[in-house]
C-alpha cells in the first residue's frame, strides 16, 4: 500500500505499488465505500490479485511526467 515505485531490471518506472496481494488484515482488509464487506467468493478473488497500477494506466491519466 506504499504507492512507491516498481520498477524492472533497467531501473524504469513500470508501474506503482498499490495494495500488498496478501493482506495482514485478511478479509478485514478489503472494506468497500459503503461500509460492507466483501463476500467469501469476493474476497478470494480479490486477495489474488497485488492490486499494482501499470505505468501505462498512469501515462493515459497524468501523460509523462
């Protein structure tokens, strides 16, 4: 959850940390803005995932920085 950079073996930004794949605070961790918890299906799929941002998605928004 750093939002710290990621980068590859030649030191480019490739994409931006996001939220760790697998969470401490298990499924406590993933609290819609609506206030309800995922279900147990949900919940499994999105703790599969590193939740990363490509910097790809990040060049469509921001452009080059």
């Amino acid at each position: 959850m750093s939002g710290g950079p990621l980068l590859n073996r030649n030191g480019e930004l490739i994409g931006i940390n996001g939220k760790s794949k697998y969470p401490l605070g298990g499924i406590e961790a993933f609290i819609f803005t609506n206030g309800m918890m995922p279900s147990e299906q949900q919940f499994l799929q999105m703790e599969a995932l590193s939740w990363a941002i490509p910097i790809t998605n990040f060049q469509q928004r921001f452009g080059r920085m």
